[in-house]
C-alpha cells in the first residue's frame, strides 16, 4: 500500500492549492478527485465557465448597442451562435483543467481518480478508475459543496436547473426565470438578458445580494431594471411546476398575494450546500454539524486531530480564493509554521457588468456594533478615464472609523471593480486610513483614481472632481 505524509480529497482550488503547497514544503502528498478532471466546481462548472459566457455575452452587447456611439459601424445582422460560444468557454476550461495537470506532475503529487472515503483516520479507500487504499498521516477534505435546492422544487435539470445546466444550454431561453437573486442567479441573468432572453429574478428578502452593502444592491438593481430585467424582490417562491415546455413558479409577494410566473426555463440558485456524501467522514472520528459542514476549529483542524478541512465544506464564505488561503494555511501549519487568514479582508466579488466588488464592513454591519464611521463616495461618472470608455455607472464607497480614520470597508461598482478592490485589499491589510489612500499618487486617467477621490472624501469631504 502506498504511504503519503498527506492525502487530499478534493482537487478544486483549496485541493489542488493545498497540494501544491504541501509538495512545495517537502511533503508526499496525494489528490483524490471522483471526477475525471481536476479543478473542482471552480474550473469546471463554476468560476471560469460561468466568466468565459460573461465575457461572450458582454462582447456581444458591445457589439449590438455600443459600437455605433463609438462609430464603429457592422453591416448586417449581428447573431449569437450560443453552440460555439458555449463550445468556446467548454475549451477555455479545458485549458483551465489541463493546466491543473501539469502543475500536479510539476509538483510531483500523485492524482487519483475515484470517489475517496475513509477507512479509518490514516487510510483511504478510492473507489473508481484507480480503485485501492493509500495510507496517509494527515488528510485534508476539500470536497466543496453542491447547488443547493427548495424542498418542494423538482430539478429536472432540463428546464428546471442549477447553474451546472445554465452552462451548457442548447437554446436561448425566450424567459429565464430566475430563483435566487444572489450571486449566481445575477451573473447567469445577466449573461441570458445579454443573449436576448426575457429575465425575471424572483428574491426572497427585500433586495438582491442581501450580504454585501446595500448601496451595491440598489445601484445594481437600478442596472438591471434598466436592461429590463423584471426584478421581484420579497417573493417567496412557494412552487414550481413544469408543464413540458413550460414552467409555471407561484411566489407569494409582501401582501401576502399569490404571483405567478410563466417561463421556459427556470434556474434554481438559492446558494450551495457543503457536499460530504461517500466520504464516511465518521469512520475516521471527523464530526459533520448540523447544517452538513465539516467541523473544524481556528486552525481548520477537525474533530480528528490529523485531518483538516477547507473550503466550500467549511464554515464562511464559498469562494474560491477563500478555499485557496485555506489550503495554504493547512500545508503551512502541516510543516510547523503559523500562517493566519483574516476572513474580514477576503473580498466578494460579482462579475455583472458594472462589477461589483467588496471588502471588510457594510454600513450595516458597523450600525449593528456601533461604531462610529465616515463615508467618502465617489461616482464613476466624474472620472475622465470612465467617459473615454463609456463606463459611467457605479460609484466607490470607503467607510472610515470616525475617530482614527482607519479604513473599515470598501464597497464598489463599476467597470473593473473586480480588480480595483485588489488596492481596498493592500490597504486594510496595512492597517491604512483612509487619508493614506488618498494621499498616495493613482495613475490619471485611470477607474482606480475613483478610490483615491473616495478615500479624499473620507477623510475631509475634499473630493477634488465633485
Ligand atoms: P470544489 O471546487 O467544489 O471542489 C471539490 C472537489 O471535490 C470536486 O471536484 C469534487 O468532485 C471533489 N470531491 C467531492 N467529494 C469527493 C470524494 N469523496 N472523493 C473525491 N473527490 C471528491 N467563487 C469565486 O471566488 N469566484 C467566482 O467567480 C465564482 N464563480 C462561481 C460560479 C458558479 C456558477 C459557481 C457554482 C460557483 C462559483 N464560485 C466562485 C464558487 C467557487 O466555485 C467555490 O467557492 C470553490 O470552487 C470552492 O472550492 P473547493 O475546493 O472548496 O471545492
Ligand atoms: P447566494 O447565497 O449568493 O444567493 C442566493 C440567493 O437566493 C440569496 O439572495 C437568497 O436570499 C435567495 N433565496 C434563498 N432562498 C430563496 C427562496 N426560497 N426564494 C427566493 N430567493 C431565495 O447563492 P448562489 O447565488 O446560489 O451562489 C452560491 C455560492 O456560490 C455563493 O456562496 C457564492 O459565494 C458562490 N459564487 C460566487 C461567485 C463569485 O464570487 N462571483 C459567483 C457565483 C457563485
């Protein structure tokens, strides 16, 4: 039987991550993966496919209602061909997927295919392709999380989907309708609304992306009830039938008064639950709570002393790049160091077009502890560098501690937020006020000068374009 100093379960990016650090610090080090590709949901059916569509569907809108204002002028129809665009992302994430390969033969970790479940605290039992047993003195979980679904909701994965079919569609929906109007239903509706499907996102509590600040929430609302989404926020979905080619959702509305809807499709994204199916995660001592998440303390250490467990299947955010930190931070601790994840600094992203970025506190959140802060805003539409594109909409928020200036949180919209919030980011992590920020020279004529003019605004209302 083979022996390893860690075994992983799971190749997304806390597997995968985690893995390569491991064999960076010397460690022989296993991947187990149940599917035939590595990358977890993040490449495969998440992060990258679902930003390869965003980025087809954007060009598209460019083309059809963009272009002329900047007097580039296209004889002729403009026409989607959805089969090569999705042909087009499925080859990106190949790529993606593939690269995930090279890295582990770099690395020299040895990758298993086939479901891993514990035999007992220091042996795995693989079931598939390269079915057997490996002996491992310390494991990590990283087996991530699956869509989650309503109890009364039949996925039938045809018209009634999760965001893993909304990748894959063989038609433009004629009516998208939309359960779940966070992070995935917003993305997906938009790249559809783009395509020319009619969209409605159906939202529960009284605002789309009810986490992040709610000044995102309303001046993303405000775009997409501009491309003529119907936004139906407070409607709690109580049904969903499909008649063949039609899908009928009931939704009851603040009054109390039954809404219908009627659509072709209908995408359930009402947030993803932490997957642990097969793992027989007792066998080796390792407790599972209550809302199916691997238990772990401050050092993502489990109920079994020699494993721990990261990402998706951990407590806080699903993110990526949260799984990724995780991963490091376990490999690092496995070789005697004492690495440290500030979860206040890792930053949310939503990739519609204007991007949606954040880090740190809400205004509500520093309400709900009553702290004491200042607000420094700027829009978009004052910066030079915003008209030459023609990316005005959105604004950037940063929330400062009254007394010491201390940037608290940074809240933005806008073209390329996704990565301007790198610099939010930097400067929390150095403990910066928000004078710092605004004292520092940002190239001219660029969207991060939108930063530097909030901080500016924090710190003496003395926002220099307003
Ligand atoms: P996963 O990526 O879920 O990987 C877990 C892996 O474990 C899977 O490959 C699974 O097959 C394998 N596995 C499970 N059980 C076993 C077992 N017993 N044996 C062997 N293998 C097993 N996050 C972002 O930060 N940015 C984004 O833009 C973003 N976009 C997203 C878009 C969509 C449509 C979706 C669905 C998610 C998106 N996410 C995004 C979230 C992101 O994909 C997850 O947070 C991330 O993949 C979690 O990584 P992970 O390593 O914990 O788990
Ligand atoms: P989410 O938690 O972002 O949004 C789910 C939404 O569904 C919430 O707004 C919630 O209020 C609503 N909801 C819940 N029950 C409902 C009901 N009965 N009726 C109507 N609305 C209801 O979850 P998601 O969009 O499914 O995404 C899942 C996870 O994947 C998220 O945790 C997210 O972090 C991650 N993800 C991240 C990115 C990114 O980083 N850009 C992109 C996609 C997904």
């Amino acid at each position: 039987m083979k022996s390893y100093d860690v075994a992983i379960i799971g190749s997304g990016p806390g597997g995968y991550v985690a893995a390569i650090r491991c064999a960076q610090l010397g460690m022989k080090t296993a991947l187990i993966e149940k599917y035939s590709t590595l990358g977890g949901t993040c490449l495969n059916v998440g992060c990258i496919p679902s930003k390869a569509m965003l980025s087809s569907s954007h060009h598209y809108e460019e083309a059809t209602k963009h272009f002329e204002e900047h007097g580039i002028e296209i004889p002729g129809d403009i026409k989607v061909n959805l089969e090569k665009m999705i042909a087009r992302k499925q080859a990106v994430v190949d790529q993606t997927t593939g690269g995930i390969d090279f890295l582990m033969k770099k690395n020299k970790i040895d990758v298993f295919e086939g479901l891993g479940s514990f035999k007992d605290a220091t042996h795995i039992i693989i079931d598939g392709k390269d079915a057997g047993e490996i002996e491992a003195k310390n494991a990590i979980i990283a087996t991530g999380s699956k869509p989650s679904n309503l109890p009364f909701i039949e996925l039938d994965k045809e018209r009634v989907i999760t965001s893993t079919e909304a990748l894959e569609l063989k038609e433009i929906p004629k009516h998208l309708m939309i359960i779940g109007g966070g992070v995935i239903g917003l993305e997906l509706g938009q790249v559809y609304r783009r395509l020319g499907a009619e969209v409605t996102v159906i939202e529960y509590m009284d605002r789309i992306l009810p986490t992040m600040d709610a000044g995102l929430s309303k001046e993303l609302n405000k775009v997409f009830k501009k491309a003529k989404c119907n936004m139906m926020v407070s409607h709690k979905v109580k049904s969903v039938e499909r008649k063949k080619g039609e899908v009928i959702i009931k939704a009851e509305n603040k009054k109390g008064e039954e809404v219908e809807f009627k659509g072709d499709y209908c995408l359930v994204s009402v947030g993803r639950r932490p997957y642990t199916d097969g793992l027989n995660a007792e066998a080796a001592g390792v407790k599972i709570n209550d809302k199916g998440q691997v238990e772990v303390n401050d050092h993502l250490q489990t109920s079994a002393s020699n494993i721990y467990a990261i990402g998706d299947v951990v407590r806080g955010a699903m993110l990526a790049h949260k799984a990724e930190e995780e991963g490091v931070m376990v490999a690092e601790q496995l070789a005697g160091q004492k690495p440290h994840i500030d979860y206040n600094l890792i930053p949310g992203v939503v990739y519609t077009w204007p991007e949606v970025a954040a880090v740190g506190k809400t205004e509500e959140e520093l309400k709900e502890a009553g702290t004491e802060y200042k607000v420094g805003q700027f829009p978009f539409r004052a910066l030079g560098r915003a008209r030459a594109s023609g990316d005005i909409d959105g604004f950037v928020k940063i929330l400062a501690d009254k007394t010491t200036d201390e940037v608290l949180g940074v809240h933005m919209i806008g073209a390329r937020c996704a990565d301007l919030i790198a610099e939010a980011v930097t400067a929390m992590e150095f403990r910066a006020s928000a004078e710092d920020i605004a004292r520092y020279s940002h190239a001219h004529p660029t969207f991060a000068e939108a930063i530097k003019e909030a901080a500016l605004a924090a710190t003496e209302d003395r926002a220099l374009h307003i």
